[in-house]
C-alpha cells in the first residue's frame, strides 16, 4: 500500500469536514418576540430579540399574513458587526382586519470569516383587535383637595390589563371590585399645578387599546405653611452619630446630616412607592381612621422645612406626614383595619411600621422606640402595634404619622375626619356592595 493510498482517505474526512463545517458551523439565529400570541392592537409594540451568537446577523423581514395577503411590516439589513439586535415595531402599516393573522418572521446570519448563511423562521398567531374597551363612571361628584384623596368607581366592558387614574405621566391602578366594576384611590399631589391636574380613568384591553373617559370632578385649593427648624448642634450630632457608617467619606456632622436629610430621604420615598404596589386588590379597612389620642400636633403635612444652622439657611425639605407627640414612649394604635407590610429600619423614619389597608391606601407609623408586629401580621384598628420614640430623624419623642396612596402621600387629616369618610369614599364603595364577587 503505498503512501498516496493512505493519504486519500484522510482527504476526503477534510474535505467532508470543511463542507460541515460551511453548511452546519454556525447554528441560525434564535428568535424571541414578546408578546408571542394572543389579542394585539394596532398600536401596540411588539419587542423582536435576535442572537446569532458568534455569527454575524444579515438580515431580517418580518411579514404580516391574513388570509392570502402579506404585508412586511419590517425589513431590516444589518451592520457587518452586530451580533444581536433588539427591534421595536407595531402593525400601523399593516392594513390588517379584525380577526386572526399570522406574523412571520425569517432572520438570517452569516459566520464571521467562512461558512454558508443560516436562516430561521418561525410563526406566531395573533388575533388582531381595534375596538377600545367602553368605560362608565359612575361615581358623580369628585371634589378633590389640593394634597388629599379621591375615589373613583367604573365599569369596563370587558376584560382589561390594566386601569386606573392617569394624569400628567402618574398612573394610579383601579382594582376589580366584583363583576365589571373597578374602584380607584388617586391622589391630588401637594406639589402639582392644579391647571395641569387632570385626572382620567384610562383603561387598556389585553390587546393593548386604550380608553380614556373625564371625571366630573372640582379641585379645592389649600396652603400649606413652611417652617422654619434651627438646627441645634446636639441634635446634628446625634444624627450624624446615626448615620455616620453610611457617609463615611464625609467630615463634620453637618455634613452626614445633610447627606440623610437629601439622599436617605429620596431612598425611603422610592421604598415607600414600591410598598405601594404591595397592596389587598380589596378594602381591609372599615370607617374613619384613628388618630393617636390624647397627642398635640408637632408638624403638618407637605410643610415646606427650612433648616437654620448657626444663622445660616443650609437645607429645605418638605415634610410629607403629620406629627403627633405624646407622653414619651406612648403606646401607638393602628389607625385601622389591614395587614402589616413592613417592620423595621426604615432610614429617616427610623423604626416604621407600614400598614396595607386595601385599594393602594396605606399609613406609616415613624420614630418608633419599639416595634410590636412583623410583616404579615394582621392588625385591628386601634390595636397597639408599637411605642413613640425618637429613632431616625427625629428631635424629640413622638410619631410621625403618613398615609399614601400607591406611595403618594395624602394629607392624613381628611381621613380622620367622618363626614369626609363618608361623602367622598364609604359613600362612593356603596356603588359596588351589591356586585357579585
């Protein structure tokens, strides 16, 4: 057997090897598209994720099938280097009907140096929708004051993602409240123009239509006073001395102070919006709330807070609950009926309790000496759930009370109040008692 017998067999395993390698070297790119089926509007944005891995992407066209017809609604030739993409894009051009259609979609990729094109194509099925969801306000009378609370009770038609109060770019979620009636809690922030403050329902289908109808509604106006705080030097010292592992970096106890006055103070209301979203879809609360008895009032809500350091103006804050002092270390009731959704050290607050009553509505209890319940216990109005203190930020013994709305603040003096309870919110949920659950 001479040499060239026994090279032949070598060669053609290299040749067999390099046409593998040209056709199958490098897979075709995967495909994701989010949503991947069901109702779709013709507005709604569908999110297309190509990965060709080592490869490099060439092409791609996605088609819009309905019966015999197709429309491309997105043709795309890619950059010699990209490797992946993310594309955004809609049905407006795609002159399709009411009913089901199929989107195709076919992307292709090369290899880097040497190699044959991949292509994949995949099919998803969608049922094109176009008609908005009818929505009824059936609440009448809305008379909303300037940093307080309203409600507003509607039907909707059909099934939706999601609905809620808009306004500006804030959107507060309504809650399912038996059969196609929803109830909503919003806010009318202490801080907005009331001529730009104009609340809607807006309620957006599975398919992702959008209606928005008005809300008779009057808005009340009101003031809120400033105050002036002298900072005493013992009182920036025990607050620097709280605080002082978070800002190591920084030198005098004024410093520390106004780091915790700005940056700890934006933390905690993040955290207080993201408590928001952790609510009952139902009311656990019944009437009006209670107020700590027997305790004088410190500090209103949204005062705006100048802080005086030896003669000298060095901060300003506004102060989004009410303070209520006491004996010292008196005991602390629930304001009402709910579920405890968070116990602990809550920065500025110090020790804080917060509070799920149901429909987004929640209070905070802050400055605690001693914490009496745990996350998920239940709590009954009136209930101790702690002691006042002067944790956190605060200058002496006492509560610092707030009530929010998916974690915008509201004036809690509306909801000690039983002629307003009754008017603007337990006379509103009489529209839906009777809905079948």
């Amino acid at each position: 057997m001479n040499r060239l017998t026994l090279l032949l067999p070598v060669f053609f395993l290299v040749i067999i090897a390099v046409a593998l390698f040209y056709f199958l070297g490098t897979p075709a790119p995967t495909v994701s598209l989010m949503p991947e089926n069901g109702p779709i509007a013709i507005r709604r944005d569908l999110s297309l994720k190509l990965d060709a891995g080592r490869a490099i992407l060439k092409k791609l066209t996605v088609e819009a099938i309905q019966g015999e017809k197709g429309v491309k609604v997105l043709v795309k030739d890619y950059p010699a280097a990209a490797h992946g993409a993310t594309e955004a894009f809609n049905l407006l051009q795609s002159g399709l009907k009411e009913g089901p259609f199929t989107l195709a979609v076919e992307a292709t990729s090369s290899p880097r140096r040497f190699g044959a094109e991949r292509t994949v194509r995949k099919q998803y099925q969608f049922t094109f929708e176009n008609k908005p969801p009818v929505v009824e306000v059936l609440s009448v009378a809305h008379n909303i004051t300037r940093g307080g609370a309203a409600v507003v009770v509607y039907t909707i038609s059909k099934e939706v993602e999601k609905s809620g109060v808009v306004f500006g770019n804030r959107f507060y979620p309504g809650y399912r409240h038996g059969g196609n009636f929803y109830v909503c809690f919003f806010p009318f922030p202490y801080d907005m123009d009331p001529d730009k403050y104009i609340p809607r329902v807006s309620a957006v289908d599975k398919a992702g239509n959008e209606r928005v109808v008005g809300i008779n509604y009057h808005l009340i106006p009101k003031n809120f006073p400033p105050d002036t705080i002298k900072l005493a030097p013992a009182f920036v010292d025990k607050i620097a001395a709280e605080f002082k592992d978070r800002y190591p970096q920084q030198t005098s106890p004024l410093e520390v102070f106004l780091k915790v006055n700005g940056e700890v103070r934006a933390q905690n209301r993040k955290t207080i919006a993201e408590l928001g979203r952790r609510t009952s879809p139902v009311p656990l609360w019944e009437g009006v709330f209670l107020r700590m008895p027997n305790a004088a009032p410190l500090g209103g809500f949204a005062q705006t807070r100048t802080y005086i350091y030896e003669g000298k103006e060095v901060d300003t804050q506004t102060h989004l609950g009410f303070d209520l002092a006491s004996l010292a270390h008196a005991a602390v009731p629930a304001a009402n009926r709910g579920v405890v959704i968070f116990a602990g050290d809550l920065g500025i607050y110090g020790n804080c309790i917060v509070i799920d009553h149901g429909l987004g509505l929640q209070t905070i209890y802050g400055h605690l000496s001693r914490i009496a319940v745990k996350e998920g216990d239940k709590v009954e109005k009136g209930q101790t759930i702690g002691n006042t203190g002067a944790t956190g930020m605060a200058g002496g013994d006492h509560l610092h009370f707030e009530v929010v709305i998916s974690g915008e603040s509201v004036n809690p003096i509306e909801w000690w109040d039983p002629s307003w309870i009754r008017n603007n919110v337990t006379g509103k949920l009489e529209l839906v008692k009777g809905a079948g659950k």
